[in-house]
C-alpha cells in the first residue's frame, strides 16, 4: 500500500476520505491549514477528535501536520482579486500539503473533495486550483452525494464532531467565481512570492 | 451606526450582526478609531479583524462578526464596537 498525505478540514468530508484511505491499508499522515483568524479554534479541535475515533478503530497513530494558513489568507486578501481567493486559497494548500508529502515521502495527496458542493469546487476551479502540484490527487468521494458522505460519517462516529458549532471561513467572498482560468491565476500569483509563502508557512507547520 | 438585531451565525460558532440601514465602511478610518482605543487590528483591506474581549471582523458593508455565542457578552462588544464606528464617521 501507498503513503499519502490527507488534507482534513474539521467538515464532514475529510475524516471519511481519511478513514476510506486507512480501510484500505494505506499510511497516510494528515495534514491541516490552519485558517486561523479567519476561523476559531473548532476546526482544529475537531479534527484532533476526529483522528482519536480513527486512530482507536484501526488501531494506529495517524501523524498530523498542522500548517499556518491564516498569513497567506491575509497576503492573499490584500494583494490579489477577492472573487477568485478561494482558488487561490486551495492552491496553497494543495502546495504545502504536498510539501508535506515530500517530506513525508508520501506519494499521493487525497481530499475530501466531491463535485459541486461549494463555489470552490467546481470542476473548473479543482482544474486551476491543482494545477499548482505535481503529485497525484485522490479523492474518494468525488462520485457521492452528500447523504452518502453523511451516512458514512455517521456509521464511523465522525458525524457529530463535525457539526458541531464553528465560526465559519472569514476570508470566502460574497461572490466567489466558480469557473477560472489557469491564466487569470497565474496573472494574480504574479503579484505575490509564492516560495516565500509558502517557505514561511511550510517552516512553521507543527506535527502533533 | 444602527445593528438592528445580533444573532447566532450560520455555523453556530459566533454571532452576527448586520447594520440596518446597508452601508459602506471606510476602513482605513476605522481602523485608526480602534488603534486610538487601544485596539490591536489586523488590516486585511477588505475587513479588519479587531481584538476586543472578543475577536471582531468587521467587513467593508459594515457587518461583525463576534467569537462568542453568549449573547451578553456579544452585546457589551457590540456596544463598544458601535461607539468606535461612529468614532471613525466623525473623524
């Protein structure tokens, strides 16, 4: 089986992506952005219970990366176009999960991603936004419906983590776009370092 | 500035309040109210994020949002927050 490093947000969708990876055999570590102060503290909090009820149901240590994403967040907001930072915002985390990957010697990235839930996750928008890495993208829910996800959860005990009450993300715009071009992004990151973003985040990332 | 109601936001994690009528902050002057207030603020251009008792954002259209969900506590930022932004009206 694979190493692969699992990008968990504290919803619904990661902790099932994570635990359809372990069912299968695989050695994941887990890798969140941390949004804060454009979120509170929940989403890491749910997170860490999310990994103890899979840890104990497969019996195994699952390392977890946390990464600072709240500075690209701010870097983000006040130099490039606020309709497409979802976008923006995805590709630094697919950047730094997969530095992560690299250092962890993981060889696929995998998410919670399914086709049209939010804005951000158009077809289109996953198209741009993964652009940004080099390594393969699992993503094992991405033909399910939400009941679906939800009924999985709820069989493995991650459901009620999940929903429980969180400040939700500070930094989505009102209107953000659902189709983008790999040009217009480009033409956005043009106006910021990129390396040193993500040098800096990356840098600051701690393994719980 | 008038914040007709202050209720529990969507993901139930912080409260929200909306200005009644709609309005257009000016940020930089807003900004500069709560500094002088001793308030520490991080500018993001298209809000600020304000350390009161509580974590405040505060968007371009006026609306905050307060990290709490106990609704005193959320009214006592309010009533703060709301005396600053007519602060920085008056500037």
């Amino acid at each position: 089986m694979a190493r692969g490093v699992v990008l968990m947000s504290g919803g619904i969708d990661s902790p099932v992506t994570l635990y359809l990876m372990l069912r299968q055999g695989h050695d994941v570590v887990a890798v969140h952005l941390d949004n804060r102060p454009f979120t509170d503290d929940s989403p890491l909090e749910k997170i860490l219970d999310h990994l103890r009820v899979l840890e104990a149901r497969f019996d195994r240590k699952v390392p977890m990366y946390v990464v600072p994403h709240g500075p690209t967040q701010v870097t983000l907001m006040r130099n490039t176009d606020r309709h497409v930072g979802c976008v923006l915002c995805r590709r630094f985390m697919w950047r730094a999960a997969e530095r992560v990957a690299i250092r962890e010697n993981a060889t696929f990235l995998a998410t919670g991603e399914a086709l049209g839930q939010v804005a951000s996750q158009t077809l289109s928008n996953m198209r741009t936004a993964t652009a940004s890495v080099g390594l393969p993208i699992v993503r094992p829910l991405v033909g399910l419906d939400k009941q679906e996800i939800e009924a999985i959860a709820r069989e493995i005990g991650t459901y009620a983590i999940s929903t429980r009450p969180g400040v939700c993300c500070q930094a989505v715009p009102d209107r953000p776009a659902t189709r983008t071009s790999l040009l217009q992004i480009q033409r956005e990151e043009d106006r910021i370092d990129v390396e040193q973003i993500l040098d800096d985040c990356v840098r600051r990332a701690v393994v719980m | 500035m008038p914040y007709a109601s202050l209720k529990v936001c969507s993901n139930r994690g912080a409260l929200e309040a909306v200005p009644e009528p709609p309005t257009r902050l000016d940020l930089a002057r807003v900004r500069t109210a709560f500094e002088a207030a001793g308030v520490s603020v991080l500018d993001c251009r298209v809000m600020l994020i304000a350390r009161f008792e509580r974590e405040v954002t505060v968007g371009q259209d006026g609306r905050l949002l307060i990290k709490t969900t106990d609704e005193r506590e959320g009214r006592r930022v309010l009533e703060r927050v709301e005396g600053l932004l007519e602060a920085a009206r008056a500037r």
